[in-house]
C-alpha cells in the first residue's frame, strides 16, 4: 500500500502503514445510528472529547442526517447545530476536525470555527463552491461517491459497471477541484458505501477497493452500521437478531458493531487508509491488529506461540 503525508496548518496526518480512524459526531435528531442522542450542545461536545481519547485520528461532524430518504435541512440550522461544538472542541483537542456538509456556506463557516478538513459527500455536486473553500484555505478535501440525492440515492441503484463507473465519477470531481485550486496533493476519496448502493454493490467495494489506487490518493472507507451489514445478519437463519417481524434491526446492537468491524478489517485489507466509524475503540483494536498483518514481513520461518 502506497503511503500519503497530508501536512497543512497545524496537522499531519501519515496515511498508509497505519490505519487513520475518523470518529463519527452526527449532531442531528434524524441520523441512522444515533440521530438524536448527541444532539445537544453538552452530550456533543462530551462525544467529541470522548472519540478523541478513544484514539480518533480525525473527528467528523455533521449537523444534516444523509441517510437514505432524509430530508435535508437549511445551512442556518446545520451552522446552528456544528458552530458552537466545533469551536469549543477545537479549543480541546488537537485531533482534526472534518466538517461533514455539502454546503460551502457552512465549510467556510466550519473551518473559522476550527474544522480542519471538509467532508463532501457530493463531491462539488451539490455546490460548485465548495472547491473553492478547500481552496481558499488549504484544507484537506474528501470527495465521495453518491448516485442521486440522500433521498432518492436507494431508489433502484442500478450500474453497467460498478467500479469503472466510480472511478470515471472521481476523475470528474478531481478534475473540478484541481481546476478550482484544490491541491491533488490534499484530495482523499469516498467510494461511498451504502450510497446509491445495494448489498452487492456493497461488498464488491470492499472486496475491490484496491481498483481504486490507479488514481493515487488516499482511499477512505465508511462501513459503519451500515443497512447492508444490518441486511446480512438479519437474514441469517442460525443467528436470531432482532424481532422476526421487523425488517430491519437495530443499529447499536453489539452483532451489528461486530459486522461493522469485520468490514472495517476487509476494508484495511483492501486498501483503505482511512476508516469512518461510530465505534473508534473498537475499531481501534481491529487496524492495530489489521495493521500488524498488512505490514508483517513475509517470511516462512515458524513461531512458537507463547
């Protein structure tokens, strides 16, 4: 795996040997996982204090819900929900923190509040000026794969060709990003889990996500809890999750945070150099030992196990 050094500002970020783990602060009533139970100022802030002992690399906030079929919400009140959380725990720790919105009024915002990084899940679709913020002042840019809208994204995902169409999706975005002033150097990719995606889709991203190292930048990942995973185990009959009778099971089960990070290690495996998770002391110990076997030398000699 190729190693990225992403130096701006005050923060450095390694990204290869070591997996970078970005803890999760959904600052919304309406998220997937945990809408609501971090939506006010105090228990936003304690989360934000307690990713960042936990071992997160990145923190990633976001006041707008982008499950499937969400409605969105006013730049006003995304700003009225991040602002104040941004700019008290940037004052706390020294962990970077990404702005997670698809609105440059509220990038801008963010980053004069302390966010260090923008996290667009439109990847400049939504609006054009985003690129020019990342831009302006030399921060980090995620760009992610999304077919659609948060809310009409799960209608009937259909592609010719998955990963070759995500991939001519993301020489487009770079593309524009570059030609705004956005440093090649700076851009990280999304190929956007559960985005646009059915189960299949899913799992041929992770299983095929070292397709993506031909545009040589770092790669993130965001499995976590996803409907795919909670999909898989639902359906399987040995298992027993959850009420037979409904569809779906919850999010926060600890079967659902153990498929979360049997993904997160397949995803390392194949070649993420960042993971978006809920859960970053867990995860914490999957990409150390992950880690471990990707980097071990390759050797036949034998160890005695102690």
């Amino acid at each position: 795996m190729k190693t990225y050094r992403l130096s701006w500002k005050n923060h450095c970020l390694e990204l290869g040997p070591k997996t970078c783990v970005m803890g999760i602060l959904n600052i919304t009533p309406d998220s997937f996982s945990d809408g609501g139970e971090f939506f006010s100022y105090e228990e936003a802030l304690s989360r934000g204090e307690k990713l960042a002992e936990d071992g997160a690399d990145i923190i990633d906030i976001g006041g707008e819900s982008t499950r499937p079929f969400s409605e969105p919400v006013s730049a006003r009140e995304e700003m009225r929900r991040v602002l104040p959380v941004i700019e008290k725990l940037a004052a706390r720790i020294s962990v970077p923190i990404s702005i997670d919105t698809t609105k440059a009024e509220v990038a801008r915002a963010a980053i004069g509040a302390g966010a260090a990084i923008i996290n667009d899940i439109s990847s400049l679709a939504f609006d054009p000026d985003m690129a020019g913020v990342a831009a302006e002042y030399g921060v980090p840019l995620i760009l992610m794969h999304i077919r659609g809208t948060p809310k009409t994204m799960q209608i009937e995902p259909v592609y010719d060709d998955l990963i070759g169409e995500i991939r001519q999706f993301f020489e487009n975005a770079i593309a524009a990003a570059e030609k705004s002033g956005v440093s090649r150097s700076k851009i990280i990719i999304d190929p956007g889990i559960g985005f646009g995606k059915t189960i299949e889709h899913n799992l041929s991203i992770i299983r095929q996500l070292h397709e993506f190292a031909v545009l040589d930048l770092p790669i993130l990942a965001g499995p976590s809890r996803k409907a795919f995973i909670r999909k898989i185990l639902k359906s399987c009959p040995r298992l027993h999750i959850g009420n037979p009778e409904e569809k779906d099971i919850n999010p926060q089960l600890p079967q659902v945070e153990t498929g979360t990070q049997a993904a997160v290690a397949a995803a390392v495996l194949n070649g993420a150099h960042i993971v978006r998770v809920h859960n970053v002391a867990e995860t914490r110990c999957t990409v150390e030992l992950i880690d471990a076997v990707k980097n071990s030398p390759d050797s036949s000699e034998s160890y005695a196990v102690a």
